[in-house]
C-alpha cells in the first residue's frame, strides 16, 4: 500500500515538474521572442509575432495538460474533452466560412468603404469619415464631414451636365471625397477660365480604366480638352492589375478569409491600436507630423509598367484627336515627392534616404512628353514651391491634397499653355 501512494506520489511530482518545465518554456519564449522595434504592421501588445503567441500558447496548454494529469485522471479527461469541445466548435466555424456560409471578414474586419469606386449616377450622400493612413494606423484624428454628389454619368460634379469644354480624367485625387466639392480642382478651374469643367474619375482606378470611363460616358469630344491626370502612388500598380485581368482590389487569400485570422488582426489592433507604420512613415514638418504611404513599393519591381502607361496614354490621346479633341497628361507626385525635402524624420528612419523612395514614373513621363510631343504639366515644382512658403498641399494623415492643394493644381493649369489657348478661342 505504502509502495503504491509513493508511486503515485512521486508521479504527481513528475507531473508538476513537467507542468513547470512547459510553463516555463513558454514564458522564456516569449521573453525572447519579445520585440518592440517597430514594424510596418502591428504585433500583440506591440511585442510579439503571432506565431510566437502562438508557440508559447501550445507549450502553456502541454503544462495544463500536465497539471490536469497531476490533480487526478477525471481532471485529466475534462481536460481532453474541453480541448476537443473548443476545437471541434471553431473547426465548424472555420467550416462555414470556407463553405461561403459566412463573411468573417465582413463580420469582424473594419469595413472600407466603397463610395467613389463605382460610378452611380444622382448619388447625394452625406456623412463623416477619416483621413485614410491615420485611420489605418491608428493614429487619433478628429472625423471630417463630408458630401458626395454625382452627375448623371456617375461621376463627383455638382453640376449635371451632358458635356463640357474640358474633362479632366483621373482617380482619387480627383475625386477627393475629404474636400469639398467648390474647393477641387474642377471647379476651380471652371471660375478661373470661364468655362464648364467637368471631372471623369473613380477611385482606385488604372490609367487604361479612367480612359475606358470617359468612352463609356459617351461625351462630346470635338472642340474640347481631355486632361489625364497620372498619379505616381499608384498607378504603376493598377496598371499592372488591369494588365492581369482584375478589375478592382485583389481578392482576399484562403487565409485572409479564415476565422482565425480575422481574429488575429482584431487582437493585434485591440493591443496595439497604433501600427508600427505610425513610427516609420511620418516625419514633421514645423510642429506637425505627416503620414506616408507611397514610398518603394509603389514602384519596386513593376517599373516597366511606365512603358505601358505611357503607351496607352500615346493611343489615347491620338484618339481625342481623331475625334476632333485636344488631349494633354498632368503628373501628380507623391506626397513625399513634395514634403520629403522640407521633413524632419526620426534617427533612423528609411524615408531619410529620400531618392531610393521616389519612383520613375516622373522621368520617363518627361522624356516621352519630349518624344511624343504630348503635352504633359508636371505638378511637381508648384507643389513644391507652394509647400515651401507653408502652404502645405496634403492632409497630415491622408494620401490626398486637401484645398491648399487642389487649389495650386488648378492655379498650375491655368496657366498652363493648352488651357490659354483655350481661353481666347
């Protein structure tokens, strides 16, 4: 008898030893793991990678089992079956979302929103929102109201007209939900040469697309100026997209999709609400800090998609003219393209190496302009020049011109020569 409670006795104390040991292997993983250097994307608590968490919660549930196992055999079993309980629950949730049963992400994830991306014709909706890189990092920011009304092409102009003396063709810097509408481009320009201007653009969309809106709104060409506005954020990337065949955002991975990762992403917000990108991309200029988005990736690894861009602006303009139109390309640069030279950014920073994060697409589009004899208005200089004498063009959190800047590119074209001539005509 006495042999039997010493050896139940001495496996009691091999199960806690062994409950101990995996315990203390997940807390000494996670104290090595442990980083709070920053990161594009964000960490629990701002400390560890998931798959870290995760390791050390296997070695946490091993040291439960063993103290399960310690405290008696029924323990033990709860134990077992609790586990199989939890696990076969979420199997059946992950089941339903693989079987198309339920979104997780529409569920669970923050919801972006799809005004502006589609054209849609009479819209008039009011509301408030956020600049987009400080809601997407984090960062707290007051929300800004805003109105968006579309003509009957579906496109943001306040006045509904069939046609008009100059289209100007372009994306979201056009559309530029945060501004209000008197204070864009369009308008602007309209007030300065006294002649109807309207605006064809979506957001999110490639070059080649835009050009698709404008023949699909089936305006009067002849007699008119078309503008296409080029943006270097994006473009590149989109136009490698519409190359592929995709017409909108790519689709979220079999992981994206899942349950769990959903709830990874929700943790890794709720414990660490400002993302790493927060320390990487900002800098400060005078007392106020900025957000970037564009840098390298904006252009790495699909630079000759410039070649393709400037290709179909080359057919497109060719065939403003055939119809009896003008047709001329306004670049607009990034963000850090303009503030960068004028930043502070923190010891340490990548940005700091300004020129290894401004793309091509400004020079190859100078070049072309020269062969091709196209006319193109580089938005840099005025830009620049503006944000020199602390008239900032962009929003401090958002990728977009906020008034300041809408107000310098409708200043820049129309002084710009094809906008002249068309005022005496």
């Amino acid at each position: 008898m006495k042999s039997a409670t010493g050896l139940a006795a001495r496996r009691r104390v091999a199960l806690l030893v062994g409950c101990l040991g995996f315990a203390s292997l997940a807390l000494l993983t996670l104290v090595l793991s442990a980083d709070a250097t920053p990161t594009y994307g964000r960490r629990l608590f701002g400390l560890w990678r998931m798959r870290d968490v995760v390791l050390a919660g296997a070695l946490f549930v091993v040291a439960g089992g063993f103290l399960a196992a310690a405290a008696s055999r029924h323990a033990l079993l709860a134990f077992v079956a609790a586990g199989m309980g939890v696990g076969g629950t979420f199997a059946m949730l992950e089941a339903a979302g693989a079987l198309g049963l339920v979104s997780w992400p529409a569920l669970l994830a923050p919801r972006a929103s799809e005004l502006g991306t589609r054209p849609v014709p009479h819209l008039d909706v009011a509301g408030t929102t956020f600049q987009d890189t400080a809601s997407r990092w984090g960062l707290p920011s007051d929300p800004m109201p805003f109105r968006y009304r579309t003509d009957r092409h579906g496109f943001r102009n306040d006045i509904d007209r069939a046609h008009s003396d100059v289209y100007l063709l372009g994306d979201s810097v056009l559309v530029s939900v945060l501004v209000p509408f008197p204070q864009t481009v369009a308008p602007r320009l309209e007030g300065t040469i006294g002649r109807p201007v309207m605006q064809v653009a979506l957001i999110g969309k490639s070059a080649q697309e835009v050009q698709q809106l404008f023949r699909d709104a089936g305006v009067e060409v002849r007699g008119r100026l078309v503008i296409q506005f080029v943006f270097e954020g994006n473009d590149l990337r989109d136009s490698k997209r519409f190359r592929e065949g995709a017409t909108g955002a790519a689709p979220a991975s079999f992981a994206e999709r899942t349950l769990t990762q959903q709830l990874v992403l929700a943790l890794q917000r709720l414990t660490q609400p400002v993302a790493g990108a927060a320390a990487l991309r900002t800098c400060t200029v005078g007392d106020q800090t900025y957000t970037f988005l564009w840098e390298r990736e904006a252009f790495a690894g699909v630079e000759g998609e410039a070649t393709v861009v400037s290709d179909s602006l080359l057919r497109f303009g060719a065939e403003i003219r055939a119809a009896g139109g003008e047709f001329g390309v306004v670049f607009v640069p990034t963000k850090l393209r303009i503030l960068g030279p004028l930043c502070r950014f923190p010891a340490g920073s990548a940005l700091a190496d300004l020129a290894s994060h401004l793309g091509p697409l400004r020079d190859h589009l100078r070049a072309w302009s020269e062969r091709s004899g196209v006319k193109l208005l580089d938005l840099t200089e005025p830009l620049l020049g503006a944000a020199r004498m602390g008239r900032i063009p962009w929003f401090w959190g958002d990728t977009h011109w906020n008034a300041e800047g809408h107000a310098v590119a409708a200043e820049a074209l129309a002084a710009w020569e094809p906008l002249r001539k068309l005022r005496v005509r």
